[in-house]
C-alpha cells in the first residue's frame, strides 16, 4: 500500500505546487485529490486479489477547491491553506516512506537471517 501512497503524494505535491505558484493569478482555481479515495480504491483492489492493481488515473480525479473567503479576482487558491496542505501532505509522504523503508529493512534483515 505504502507504494502507491508515495506515488500519489508526489502527485499531490504536484498539483499543490502549482497552486501555490498561482496563487496571485487572476481567475485560477485551485485543483486537488481526493487521497483517500483514491487509496479506497487501491486498497479494494489490493483486497480483491490483484496482485497489483492499476493506479486510477489522476487526470479524471482532480477536482476543484473551494476557497474559504472568495478573491474578488476570481483565484480559489488561498496562500495560508496551499501552505498547510503543502506541509501536511510533505508529512504524510515521509511517513508513507519511513514505512516502506522499515519494511524494506526488515525484509533485508530477514534474508541476511538476523
């Protein structure tokens, strides 16, 4: 699971990033994932047997963030909450990777019979 969880937090990362790049463009409307969803539906396919199942396409996934207090230029990104989805997302993604590291490490210790 922990695999997939990496590859769509970098994905997220992303689609975070060029929100905050745009974040005084006029018009702009801020994109985002549903991460959880989305890993839903990795999971029930892990759980239905695929031994590895595709990763939904994110192209059909993003969908658009409503803002908390509207700009009267029309941009739905706001500086404070890119921020904060940027951190906790860069928080979820090295939790995501300590784990698989452990494993991984693990794996290794188990072959080399420690």
């Amino acid at each position: 699971m922990h695999p997939f969880a990496l590859q769509l937090r970098l994905e997220r990362a992303e689609i975070i990033a060029g929100n905050l790049a745009n974040v005084d463009t006029p018009g702009f409307l801020a994109r985002d994932i549903d991460y959880q969803q989305i890993l839903q539906q990795v999971e029930s396919g892990i759980q239905a047997g695929q031994s590895r199942p595709a990763l939904p396409e994110l192209g059909h996934e993003l969908l658009y963030r409503v803002p908390y207090q509207a700009a009267a230029d029309g941009n739905t990104a706001e500086l404070n909450v890119e921020q904060a989805k940027f951190a906790g997302n860069s928080m979820d993604f090295q939790t995501s990777f300590t784990f698989l590291n452990m494993k991984i490490s693990g794996l290794h210790k188990a072959i080399r019979g420690e």
